[in-house]
C-alpha cells in the first residue's frame, strides 16, 4: 500500500548517542516533513524539504539534522541525544498541489531518551 | 505570536453531535486544516477550508469565518470509533502550518 514508512516503531536510546530515525514514501511527493509530538503541545515542525536536494529548518531544529539526496528518502538524525528529544517523531508528505494539498503521515517512532 | 487553541478535551453521547471549535491568530491564512488522530496513531486529514463558510462530508462538517478567526468541526451521529484527538492547523502567509494542541474528544455510550 503507498504511503510512508518510519523506522524504528520505537527505540529507547541512552543520552549522548546518534540516531537516525528513517522514513521513505512512494507517492513520489516533492515536500517531506519532520514533526515532534509532545503532550499538550501542538505538533511542532524541526525540518522540512521542498523538494528534492533543498532542506529548511523548522520551529524546533536544535540538536536535528536532516538530509534529501532523493524524492524518496528523508532521514532525521539527533547527533547526540539528550532527554528533551524523547517524544513521538512523525514524518509526513504532501504533493505541494496547492495550499489545499493535506500533509500524509507516516505511523510515527516514539522515541525515549534515558 | 502565532497562536491556535481548541478546547482541550470534550466528551459526547454516542448517537449525539458535538462541535469543536479553533480560533487563531496567524500571520496570514491561506488555510485551515482539521485532521483526526486516533490513540498512538499517525493523523489523518478530514477537511480544508480556506473560503468562509460551511463544508459538508458525510457526518462531519467544518465551518469557516475569517473576519472571526475562527472555524468549527461538526460531528454529527457520533460513533464509539469518533473518540479520537481533533487537530486544527492553519497555513500561514509562509505556507507553513500552525497547529494546535488537539481536542481530544470522548464517546461515552
């Protein structure tokens, strides 16, 4: 079934080490996003790409980093994790076929750091 | 600032209809989203409305004023599966989306 994957589902991770949470779509979408979610917060962006080979930063991009060698692929990195990143990390996508156009998301990676 | 806010949780009737509203100062409109999110789950979209006034699909409907800054979810027929978080966004003068913090919304039979 199209859509997006994320990977891992979960993870715990000790503070101080390197992450790279994965995510890949197949509905060949230009725009991909990163998003946080933290109870009672909104969802709060921490980079996007337009396209391919083009990255932004978000509302909350301290300790992120991310990378778009291609249409497909959009992988998050915490260079060195601290406890503040644990939360539910979603990637999403969206054709960039107007404004209208709705964000897909994938099914998110709930990440804990101890 | 920038600023969204809804109610933070609602409880309803099955059978029954609930309103959800979202005010919201932005820095420019060129939208506003709702999406659904169900218990450890991804968001899914439900409507878009970026002209004032009410859109209908099926049992849910959304209501636009942007004189007002304000919009609403309609859920009619409420059903046990309708419990879920309501999330309302609005694209700014950036196309960028502000979100709000979600309403999460009880079904009590």
């Amino acid at each position: 079934i199209a859509g997006i994957t994320q990977a891992p589902t979960s993870q715990i991770l000790a503070a101080g080490r390197r992450m790279t949470l994965r995510c890949t779509q197949d509905m060949r979408h230009n725009a991909m996003y990163w998003y946080r979610q933290d109870l009672g917060l909104g969802l709060r962006l921490i980079h996007y790409s337009n396209t391919a080979g083009t990255t932004g930063k978000g509302e909350v991009p301290d300790g992120y980093s991310v990378s778009r060698a291609n249409t497909d692929d959009f992988p998050l990195t915490l260079a060195s994790a601290v406890p503040s990143q644990t939360s539910v990390y979603f990637c999403a996508s969206r054709d960039g076929g107007g404004a209208g156009s709705p964000l897909h998301f994938g099914n998110g990676t709930r990440l804990t750091v101890t | 600032g920038q600023n969204i806010d809804q109610p933070t949780e609602m409880t309803a009737t099955e059978g029954a209809i609930v309103q959800i509203n979202c005010t919201y100062q932005t820095s420019g409109f060129n939208g506003l989203f709702w999406y659904q999110q169900h218990a450890g789950e991804a968001p899914t979209f439900l409507s878009y409305n970026v002209l004032d006034g009410l859109e209908e699909k099926g049992r849910f409907s959304s209501f636009l004023s942007r004189s007002k800054g304000y919009s609403y979810l309609l859920l009619k027929e409420l059903q046990m599966k309708d419990s879920a978080s309501y999330l309302c966004a609005v694209m700014d003068s950036n196309y960028q989306l502000i979100w709000g913090a979600g309403t999460k919304l009880i079904i009590k039979p």
